[in-house]
C-alpha cells in the first residue's frame, strides 16, 4: 500500500490487502478511482464500497473494467443497482487496448470497460449512457 509511481504532478497510489470502503476516508480525494477486473457481480464485498463511493466520492470518475463484455454487463447490472444516481461516462463496451488472454481461454485482461461518476454530478441525471441497454 501506498504511492508507486508519477509523473508530471500525477501520483498513483495502490491499495491491496483492504477494502476501499474501509480506508476511503484516510485518503485524500482521488482523480480516478479504477478497479481492474473486479468482478462486482461475483463479490457481496463490492457493495459497500460502491455505496462509499457514491457517497464519498460522487463526482470522482469510477473506471471498472472486466474479463468479458458479458461480465462487464454484468457489472454494470450491479452498479446501477447499488447506484441507481451514478452518471455513465460510457458504459460497458470493448476496451481499445485489452491485455493479454487469462488462463489459455477466451478472457482476457481489461478486456472490456465502463466508466460512471458514482453519485452524479450537480445537474446530471442517473441512468445509462446514450446508446446503452
């Protein structure tokens, strides 16, 4: 835990081995928060902290990316759920620059992605991007 690398007035700061709800109010408010092929419909434990987020960072960029575009909609399912109010950036689409395959199957890293801002913004209204399911 704690800064691993910048640039150009940019610090980038890794938490592991806790969960962001615990800690978010330790930290100074981020730019970005992102979550690398997290899984939010697979794991209980994401929900409190999505529920943090949109309280404790509703105008931060949320960036969510997953293995599949079918879990990536599956995500998306659980973030508009949990944050009915958030304000999609984009939704759940292929990402440009996908990693490598994961495990020799069809999944592949950062392969798909969305972006949302959990609790709105002031005068933005909740729901899903143009063009989104």
């Amino acid at each position: 835990e704690g800064p691993v690398g910048g640039a150009g007035g940019l610090a980038v700061e890794a938490a592991e081995g806790c969960l962001y709800h615990e800690v978010v109010d330790q930290r100074g408010e981020p730019h970005l928060v992102v979550a690398f092929n997290a899984g939010l419909w697979g794991y209980d434990s994401w929900l409190p902290t999505l529920s943090a987020l949109g309280t404790a960072l509703p105008g931060t960029p949320v960036l969510v990316t997953s293995y599949t575009l079918a879990e990536a909609e599956d995500d998306y399912d659980v973030v508009r759920r949990v944050l009915p109010g958030a304000r999609w950036l984009w939704g759940e689409e292929t990402a440009p620059h996908p990693g490598p395959p994961r495990g020799g199957g069809a999944q592949r890293h950062n392969a798909a992605w969305q972006c949302f801002l959990a609790g709105g913004a002031p005068g933005g209204e909740g729901g899903p991007p143009p063009g989104a399911r």
